[in-house]
C-alpha cells in the first residue's frame, strides 16, 4: 500500500504556513527594514522557502517508502512502541485505526507488517513524544542545537548580522520539531537510506530512548 494519511500527504500546505508565521516572527522586530524592503526580502525568499518545504516532504517519503519495506521485520519493535504509548497513555489504538495485538500476531505468522498508513501515524507519534520530551528538557537552548535552528530558515535570514535567530519566541519549538524530524533519517537508522541534509544528532542526550524509537518507527 502506497498510500499514507491525509496529514502526511497534505502537508506541504501546514509547513509552508508555519515557515511564513516564523519568518514572519521573526521580521516584526526588524526596525532597519522599510515596507517596501520587507515585501522585497519576502518575495525574495519564496522559492528557498518551498525548497525547503518540498525537501521536507521529500524525506519524510522517504522514510516512509524505507519503513515500508522494513516492516515486516520491524514487527515487533512497532508492537513493543504501540504498547509503550497505550501504556503511557499517549495512544488510542483503535481510535488511531491501528491493529488490534490479535491482528498483529495473524501478521507476524504470515510475514506481514505495518502497513503505509499505519507507519504514517506511528511516526507522528514518535515524533510527537520526541518533541515534547525535547522541549520539557534544555536541549533545545544548547548551543550545538542551533545548527537546526539556522537550517529551518532561508539563507536570505541567516546571513543578515545580528542575533534574532536566536531571540526568536519560538525558536524551542523550532528547535525541537527539527530534531524530531531528523531523528528519523539520521544515518544509521534502520529506515535511513541516505545522511539527512540536517546536522547529525549528538549522542549525549536524555531523550535518546525515545529517539531510538523514532528511528526504529519511522
């Protein structure tokens, strides 16, 4: 099955929103910008804005055409991670459509597992519960870690002088989502085919159980 989930699939349109609020954020204090060169910067940046967007989408296909083809031997870790998220109360497994422990053993016998969907929804998940351990943490205020938060932005902001990258209010949640994201295609994942374009992770972390998950999730 080909097919994912609709917030996989349409979501293009929900990144490149949240790529015009944060720049837009983070130009609201710009007082050396006169109208006319802010409507300049922002028609200037809106091809580097959908490539970053369309390379999001790319890699997040990516992962999940390799954890496709990985899933039936990922079977049981998906099923330890579902039952992980029941038991913290994260998970409603039917309200997610997700299979029953039943149905999860009537695959294994016969050499199946999740199927694109599925994995599309268990992903969302390690990378929610990745992202909220991150932000509940001081990680995303380290230093090393503002390597993702320059990586979200078009060059045309990074290279202007100045530190409002880093007096950006949502600069923790920037942070947090990019590395839950990229946790998925770090270069020795089991659903990595190729190094990601963003910074590898550091190994000295106090989330690395839960990305380990996400990792192995997709």
């Amino acid at each position: 099955m080909r097919i994912n989930t609709d917030a996989v699939d349409n979501s293009a349109g929900v990144n490149c929103s949240d790529h015009e609020v944060n720049i837009k954020v983070l130009l609201q204090d710009e007082n050396d910008l006169t109208p006319s060169e802010r409507h300049a910067l922002l028609k200037d940046m809106t091809e580097d804005v959908a490539r970053l967007v369309l390379l999001d989408n790319y890699e997040q296909n990516m992962l999940l055409g390799n954890s496709r083809n990985h899933a039936p031997a990922m079977l049981s870790v998906h099923r330890r991670y579902l039952g992980q998220l029941e038991t913290d109360g994260v998970l409603d497994r039917e309200m997610e459509f997700l299979p029953s422990s039943r149905e999860l053993d009537t695959r294994g016998r016969v050499g199946a597992g999740l199927t694109s969907p599925e994995l599309s929804v268990l992903a969302a998940y390690a990378k929610s519960t990745l992202k909220t351990a991150l932000l509940a943490s001081e990680l995303p205020d380290e230093p090393w870690f503002q390597g993702h938060l320059r990586a979200y932005f078009p060059t045309q902001l990074t290279r202007r002088p100045g530190d409002s990258l880093a007096m950006h209010p949502l600069r923790r949640q920037i942070v947090a989502t990019s590395v839950a994201t990229a946790s998925s295609t770090t270069p020795g994942s089991p659903s990595s085919s190729r190094p990601s374009r963003r910074p590898a992770r550091p190994q000295r972390t106090s989330c690395a159980p839960t990305a380990s998950l996400a990792r192995s999730s997709g």
